[in-house]
C-alpha cells in the first residue's frame, strides 16, 4: 500500500473516531474521593471515641499504681490475711472452726496485747505450727521476745512481744505471725495508710489510732491500736509488726528475720 493510501485511511479513522457518539466519561475521581472521605471521618469519629476510652483508662491504671490514689478509691487494702478498711466494715467473713481452748474468749475487747490468751515458749510454739519461726535481730539489742502468745483455730497465729529494757511494764514491739486457713485480721478507718516494700515484696504501713478485729468465726477479739503497724507476706505467712518506730527503722526490723537462734 502506498504512502498516500496510508495518510488517507489514517485521516478518515481519526474523522470517524471524531463524529461517532462516545457516552461521556465519569468523574471516577470525585466518587473516589466522596468514597475515601466518609469512612475517613468515621474513623477519626471512632478514633476520638478510642482515644477518650484509652485516656480513661490511663487514668484509672495511674490511679491504681500511684499508691496514694489507690488507697483512696478502693474500699479496703488486702495484704495476706489483713484487710485494712477505708470506711467502717461489714463483719469480717470467716472460715468456720471449732472454739480452741488456747484462743481468746469470743467477742472479748482486750485492753492491752498482755492479756492475750495462750501465752506459751518459744520451743513449745514452734513445737504447734509448721511454718519456721522468724525472730527480728534487728535492733541489735532487741533478743528474743518476753512474751510468746499461740493462738490456734485452724490455723496458727503467733504473737511476739518484746517489753522495754527500763520499762518492763511498757511494750517496746509485736509481731504477729499469721498462717493462712482460719484467721482474718480488720483494721477500721486508720489515720494514715502507706504503701511499701519489704524484701522487694509489696507491705503496707498504717498509723492508728483505729480498731483492730481478729476472727477465726468462732470468736472475735477486738483491740485500740494507737502506734504505727508494718503489714507484709513472706511466702504463705503474713507478717504484722506493731512499733513506735518510723517507717524507715520498721523495714529493717522486718528485714532481719531469721530462725530462731
């Protein structure tokens, strides 16, 4: 085919391709664009809802960890078998056992930590339970304690006391050792709570003066803490030691324990 035929026939396609009625293009972009936008908006609607839900909820978790927060929203603080209440409680439920002859008489009020019942030895206590007895040795002129009281419904509870080296009449410190199973141990409304360590593990400090109630749901025994209480766990026993100390002396009286020497 000639050169001249080929520049024809091209003019006439492209005449043709001119007059013949293509239907008009789409605005495929606007309808993309229209398409894209909306579920955009959505999601910065759904977003913002997330993103208020995730600061609510990073509030909440600081308010848990800081620990002065913490204790003033939660209604009570558990740490072993300690509950320390925010407000007034309801009776401390309990594990039913059978009245012990070594406990102290239900629904007794004691004045004083002497008159505890079921004052014992040292021997003879570790003798009854079957967790290891930890003594402090710290301050290094504390010894051993003056008073040893075993208190036994179900599980143990032992309590230590040391007197005052002039005043043997005055308490210097306790230390109640606690086992779990059959004891539950309430501090009402204490004038000051703080959260700590012992050992790297989580403890409790609180300052009276409040009332302390223990109850093994046979009987109920009910004392005026005036001082300043360490409250912390060490394997499966929980550890409360009762102090005219300040915080800092408290925690290396209750990181020196040890077996009995």
């Amino acid at each position: 085919m000639k050169d001249s035929t080929l520049e024809r026939l091209e003019r006439n396609l492209k005449a043709a391709g001119r007059a013949f009625p293509y239907p008009s293009t789409p605005r495929i972009a606007d309808k993309v664009m229209m398409r894209l936008n909306q579920p955009v908006r959505s999601r910065l609607l759904r977003g913002r809802w997330a993103g208020a839900f995730l600061a609510i909820l990073i509030l909440a978790l600081t308010l848990i960890l800081v620990p002065p927060a913490r204790a003033a929203i939660l209604d009570f603080i558990q740490i072993g078998v300690v509950r320390i209440f925010q407000v007034q409680p309801a009776p401390i439920p309990t594990s039913q056992f059978q009245f012990p002859v070594t406990a102290t008489p239900k629904a007794t009020f004691v004045p004083s930590i002497l008159q505890l019942a079921g004052e014992t030895t040292l021997p003879d206590a570790q003798s009854k339970v079957d967790f290891p007895i930890l003594l402090p040795v710290y301050p290094p002129d504390l010894g051993q304690p003056d008073h040893i009281y075993l208190q036994n419904a179900g599980s143990p509870m032992l309590v230590l006391v040391w007197m005052e080296h002039d005043r043997p009449d005055k308490v210097r410190m306790s230390l109640d050792e606690i086992a779990p199973g059959g004891w539950a141990v309430g501090k009402s409304e204490p004038k000051l709570i703080e959260e700590t360590t012992v050992n790297g593990q989580h403890a409790i400090w609180a300052e009276g003066p409040y009332m302390l109630q223990i109850s093994n749901g046979n009987y109920e025994l009910k004392r005026l803490v005036s001082g300043r209480v360490l409250i912390w766990t060490q394997g499966e026993i929980t550890y409360r030691l009762e102090t005219d100390l300040d915080l800092e002396e408290a925690i290396k009286v209750a990181e020196s324990l040890g077996p009995i020497r």
